[in-house]
C-alpha cells in the first residue's frame, strides 16, 4: 500500500512543482559523534531535510543542508571518507542528482545522473546508484561522473556493498512486470556474477556477524534468506510471524538483527535460536515508521516516524530494553538514519 501511495504521490509531486536551488538560511554546525537523519519531504521542493542530532552534546537540528535546499525527495545517504553523498529522486521519470557535502552538510560539489536515482553504495573507490525507472545502475567514479551503467532487475531500489561485492534489491513496477530477485555485482568487473532468487519485492540486505548475506521480503507473511557468501547457496528461510517491511540492522555484539515488521513494530531476531519477538511496540496507531537503525555502540535504537507523510515527522531515540528516552521532531516523511561514529 505504501509502494502505490508514494508512486501517485511521487506523479503528483512532479507534475505540480519544479525543483529549488534558492540560498537558504539552514543552521552551519560543526558535527561530532551522532546521527544524520534525512526526510524525504513533502510535495513542494524545499520541503526535505537534511537533520542532526548531536550524541555529545543532546543537541538536534532539524535542517543543516546548505546553502541551497533539496529538490523532490533525496532517498539515499552515505558517508565516504569524511564526506556525506546524498541521491535525490528529481522531476518523475527524469535524471535526479547526487550532492556531495562535508560533514556539516555544506554542499561540494553535486550533479545530474541517472532516472529518479534512488538509493546508492561505494565500493572500489566507485559509487553504484540504483536507477529505478531505467532498470539499471550508475556507475560513478570518485569525481560523481558516470563510467557505466549495469542493468540489473525490473526496478532497482536498495543498494548494499559489503567486501568487493554489490547488491542490488529489485523490485517490481507499479501497473507492470514483477520481480524477485538480488542482483550480485562483482565491484572489480563491473559485471553481475550472480542472479538470487528469494520472494517478491526485496526491501533490505545486510550481512550477519559470520559473514552470510540476509535478505527481506515485505509482507504480512515476509520472510528473510540467507545465503552464503561463498558460493551464495541458500542456507536456509526463516518465516516471520510479525511479517516484514524493511531496515535490516545487525548487532555486531551479539546474534541478534532486528527490523521493521509489516505493522510497523520493531522485531528482534536471535539468530542462535531462531525465534522472534516484538520488540518495539509501534508508538501510536497513527504512526507510520519509515526508518530504523540500531546502534551497537551506544546500544539505542533510532526510529523514525513519518505519521502522515506531509507534515513534520519524529526522531526517536529508544533504549536498549526498548524504552523510549527522547523525541525530535524532523522534517516530513523521515527515511534514513546515518550514524557519525
């Protein structure tokens, strides 16, 4: 449902407005230890933020991008170095932009690439964009400019890199084809090496603490595959009984990875024994949690939560027993989570 809602919105949005490069007056911090938030917006360019929240000092700011604001819906946030890059979507069925800013969130250097460019990865000192309308993937080399393109599946979306190899979750198209598959790029070749097959409409990837390739599939009945990375044979599928939409997040301490269910609650899974729990209630029955991280250093679990999509949204910051501690307020629509460690 949230798939259909946000392709009319994201038609909607494109037709109605053109995008924004007007100097605005976002706050110039210097950034520690903490957590960069990104919201996609609402229908008006301008509208998305780029947000912080200062670990050291307890200190949120809800807009930091600068000096210009977003165009249409920025869905895509990395850190290279000392550096962040962020994909921004665009005008629908058009070339998006990559921007590249310093840690504080002032602009360096940005450029048009790809088709509503989504979600991106660096590996090999290249960065892979995922290019949903086109069915493919940019490549860019270290200067943001495109060498290649790879074609991947029916609609590419999330995009994960983990020791020279790039995968890419493929989706289905609003009205049209379906697709159920992760493509395997190899970061050297630029070639696919390996084609999985898993459910329909893959949502996340993450890699376990003994090194195998997890993979989710969103539904009431969603259900998550791993793989091993050797070969990438399928070890085994586990059925989730609270379903699954997104976010995997591994905690590098212990077996245990957690996620978005498909109500909106949090799961953990403990891998050892296989069992899962609800363990994050979602906050209130008008909340929509469209983001979520856990962090295995400080042991908190970050949330987001976008409500109703057009006004502002919740940072919130929840112990590790799941006790909520703090709440922010974002920008609208609030989709990823980037820990500054």
């Amino acid at each position: 449902m949230k798939k259909i809602f946000f392709f009319l919105f994201l038609i909607y949005s494109f037709i109605a407005f053109s995008c924004s490069d007007d100097v605005v007056n976002n706050n110039i911090i210097t950034t520690t230890k903490g957590v960069f938030i990104l919201s996609e917006g609402s229908m008006t360019p301008g509208s998305a933020k780029l947000s912080y929240y200062n670990s050291v000092k307890d200190s949120f700011y809800v807009s930091i991008f600068n000096p210009s604001s977003f165009g249409l819906f920025p869905d895509g946030i990395i850190k290279v170095n000392d550096n962040l890059y962020i994909t921004e979507q665009g005008n629908y069925n058009s070339p998006g932009k990559i921007y590249k800013t310093d840690m504080n969130g002032t602009i360096i250097d940005q450029k048009t690439i790809g088709l509503n460019p989504f979600s991106l990865c660096n590996a090999n000192n290249k960065f892979y964009v995922t290019n949903g309308p086109s069915g493919n993937v940019s490549v860019l080399n270290s200067n943001l400019d495109e060498v290649t393109t790879i074609a991947a599946g029916v609609y590419p979306q999330e995009i994960f890199s983990f020791s020279g190899k790039v995968y890419v979750c493929n989706t289905s198209l609003y009205g049209g084809p379906n697709d159920s598959t992760i493509s395997v790029i190899d970061a050297n070749s630029d070639a696919i090496i390996k084609t999985l097959k898993i459910d329909r409409d893959p949502s996340s990837i993450a890699y376990t603490n003994d090194n195998k390739l997890i993979a989710g599939c969103p539904g009431a009945n969603g259900k998550l595959f791993f793989f091993e990375t050797m070969n990438y044979s399928l070890s085994d599928t586990l059925s989730s009984p609270y379903g699954f939409s997104k976010d995997l997040s591994v905690d590098k301490l212990s077996n245990n990875v957690y996620f978005i269910g498909y109500a909106g609650d949090i799961i953990k899974l403990n891998l050892d024994t296989k069992t899962f729990t609800k363990f994050i209630s979602l906050p209130a029955s008008s909340s929509y949690i469209y983001g979520y991280c856990f962090d295995y250093l400080s042991s908190q679990h970050y949330l987001l939560d976008a409500k109703n999509f057009t006004g502002n949204g919740s940072f919130s910051i929840y112990s590790n027993s799941g006790v909520k501690i703090k709440s922010f307020n974002t920008g609208a629509a609030p989709r990823r989570l980037l820990i500054y460690k």
